[in-house]
DNA sequence: TGTACATCAGTGAACGCGCGTTCACTGATGTAC
DNA sequence: TGTACATCAGTGAACGCGCGTTCACTGATGTAC
C-alpha cells in the first residue's frame, strides 16, 4: 500500500510523469460503449489504445479493477452533476420527475460512455466493481429522497417510505436505462414516455399509501 | 446452418452420443453462482469441469454463446414454473403479489444457479445472449400483465396502463434480485419486505392512475 | 552559471499460461446381407 | 447367427494468439553544491 492515494504527485524529487491516469482513463473510454463493457478490456489493450508500453499502466493504477473503480465513481460524479442541473430547472412540482428522466436519456442517448458503464458493470465484475457501482446508486437514491421529501412538503401531500421509493426509482430507471441503450435512437422518445409513466405509478402510489399516515419520515 | 434443431436426435444410423448437452449446461451451472457469471466461462473450463475433451464440446454446441443461450432459456422456464405455482396458491387478490415475491426471493436464497444467470446476464454479453434474456423478461411481462387484468375485474378497480405496469414490476423485481444475489442469507427477509412494498407502490399507483378512466385496456 | 549526481517515468524483451479451434485418428456401435 | 462394412462420437496433440506480469534497462529531468 503506498501512503500517497492523491492522484496529485507528491513530487518531492525525480521526473513528473508524462502519463496521467487521465490519459489511461480517455483510452479506456475510447474502447467501451453500448457493445463493450469494461470487464471485457485487457490491460494491453488499453495500453494500445494509449499509445504506452503495457507495463507502463502500472505507474498509474494497480491493475484493471482499480481503473474500472476509477471509471465507475467518475461516471456516477458526471450523471449526477447532469441531474442536479435538471433539477435546479424545475424544483417544486411533478416535472422534476419529467425533466430528470429526459435528462438522463437524453445523455444516454448522446452515447455518453461513462454513463453506459455505470448502468451496465452492476452485475458482473469483481466485489471492488460492484461496491463502487452500488455506492453511486446509494448517492443518487440519497439526492432523489431528499427531493421526494421537499416535494411532499411543498404540495401537502403524505410520503410513504421516501427512503424505499427512491430507492424503487433509481433501480428502475437505471435498469430500464440499460435496456434502452441497445436501441435504436428513433425509440428513444417512445421509451422516455414508458418511464416517466412507470415512475408516476411509483410516485402516486406512494403518495397514496402515505395518505394515511401524513408522515414524511 | 444445421437443418436439425432439435436436441433429440434423428440417429438414422451411427453411434448413440455418449455426452449430452445435459451434461455439459450441468458442468456449466456447476461453475456458476453467485460471484461467477456464465460470460466469464470458457469452454475448456465447462469441458473440464464436465469430464470431456475440448473439442467434444462442438458435438453439442456450436459456441460457448449458444450454451448460454440454451441455459438462459432454462432458467427462464424454470423460474416461470415456479411463479406459476405460487400464483396458483392465491389468484383473486393482493396476496399474489407477496406469494409471487416470496416464491422468487426463497428460490433466489436457496442459491439456484439457474436464476442468478437469468437476473445477472443480461446486461454483458453477446447480441445473442442479451436477446435470450430479453425474451425471458417478456414473457414474465406477459404473464403478469394478464394476471393484473384478472385481479383489476375481480377487485372492480381500474388499472392504468398493464403492460407498463408489468413491465415496471417485472424490470424492478429482477434488478432488486441481483442486488439480493450478494447478501447474506439473514437479509433476505428484510429485502423480500422492501421488494413487496415497492411493488404495491407500482400496483397502488397504477390502480388510482387508472381510477378516473376504469378501462382495462 | 556549471557540473556531478540521484531519481524514477517509461521501455523492450521475455516468461509462462490458458485460450479457442483444427486436424487426423480410433474404435465402439449400428446396419446390410 | 455370423461377417463385413459404414458411421460418427469422442480424443490427443498441436497451432498460433493475446494475455498479465517481470526484469533489467535508459535517459530525461530535477537537485545539490
């Protein structure tokens, strides 16, 4: 274990690097997409695509897991700073749902490669992959509860486990984002609709069921 | 392109095979589990692991892709048998939705090889391989949605939108279980409880959508 | 400023390994007569 | 029933390949004086 876990050097003597772990993670982005996963690239292969040695990648990263760890958290960093941004548009009412969701397959439709790893490596790959997958979705299912419990406030009405439907959310659009990635870009639209639909029905239902009790914890 | 498809063969003359698919897609699942997933597999360990040489996989298989059809396929028969006979146990009311979860959790718990596959696979993988999965997912889809139109006459409540319903059910029941995969057994109740709550959030919310329309279509 | 030295980022060559796939084969089983 | 033959399921050996990892190295950069 080295003590320095900074991307920054140190630098306190000897020659600065002239490959950055950013080149090494650009490489790796170059090569994955709707058709390849992470777990799928060798070493080498990444090596190739950034134009070093092979084993120059371990002057930056211990082996493959830790740059799909690295590629996972800034994947899970850039969707959330995307959806923080839809949200800020429209805070009080329904249509964050709708805005949310339209900016999430909008970016999915761009082909943002960080953004198909994070909705695919869940389920495959080492424990290190998967903890670092679950942990950006336990983020985004924090974000979105705390939003649900604002909404309910705002407009009265009761809120039935926002922890559980948050959660019920963010699996779903995540899983549904997966499937919509293989499409073809004219069912985009169609497939939007299907989930800002699908997350109405968890919406209202929770809301109703919270009727009953009007408590927002 | 073989003109027979059938796993029976025609045997017009000639030696009975020794090997069967059977045993090669049992070797496999020998090999699977819960930190082991079927796209990682190469054929020399199924080979291996089924007692036979190499190349006498290609008797049965053209490739390791068209096993992990042939086992997506099974595991999807499988798990529908076994919801078929949970729905059977409760079929007018809410309870289906419990018994239905219940069944799928315990049969998850008691590490059946064949579910992890269904529930892990089908992001990663070949075209192929995706489909199969795909395939699975529609028709639990369908099954369910025609189950929501049966308990929405019953229970004399409308019902917004079935396939979609469905489909948001079926989608979220199976990400919620590859989550579920990894956990220790003494979390699975407590897991069942949330898939449950989520799912009546789904059914309650679909029943209020649908409330002002009372069409079943 | 100039010189001697230390550091260490990046490399080229090599390793052993497991892989998918091929080939020519062997010998048990089934068929024809 | 017995014999000659055809079929083809399964095999052992070999192939070339890309892999992750190691080693000893080189030479540009930074530091000390």
């Amino acid at each position: 274990m080295s003590t320095n876990l900074s991307p920054v050097q140190v630098a306190t003597a000897g020659r600065k690097p002239m490959i950055s772990r950013e080149d090494i993670i650009a490489a790796a982005l170059k090569l994955v997409g709707p058709h390849r996963s992470v777990s799928s690239l060798s070493l080498r292969e990444v090596a190739r695509e950034a134009g070093i040695a092979p084993n120059s990648f371990y002057r930056q990263f211990r082996d493959m897991d830790e740059l799909a760890v690295a590629l996972i958290d800034l994947a899970g960093q850039s969707l959330r700073q995307i959806i923080g941004e839809a949200r800020q548009r429209s805070r009080t009412d329904l249509s964050v749902v709708r805005g949310s969701i339209e900016a999430f397959m909008a970016q999915l439709r761009a082909d943002d490669r960080l953004l198909h790893i994070l909705l695919r490596e869940g389920t495959v790959g080492s424990d290190a992959f998967k903890q670092a997958v679950d942990r950006q979705l336990v983020y985004f299912e924090d974000e979105l509860r705390l939003d649900l419990i604002r909404l309910a406030e705002a407009n009265h009405t009761g809120l039935f486990e926002p922890a559980l439907t948050s959660k019920a959310i963010t699996r779903l659009v995540f899983t549904m984002g997966a499937t919509a990635m293989d499409l073809p870009d004219d069912k985009y639209a169609e497939m939007t609709e299907q989930v800002v639909t699908m997350v109405r029905m968890i919406v209202t239902g929770t809301q109703v069921l919270g009727e009953s009790t009007k408590s927002v914890r």
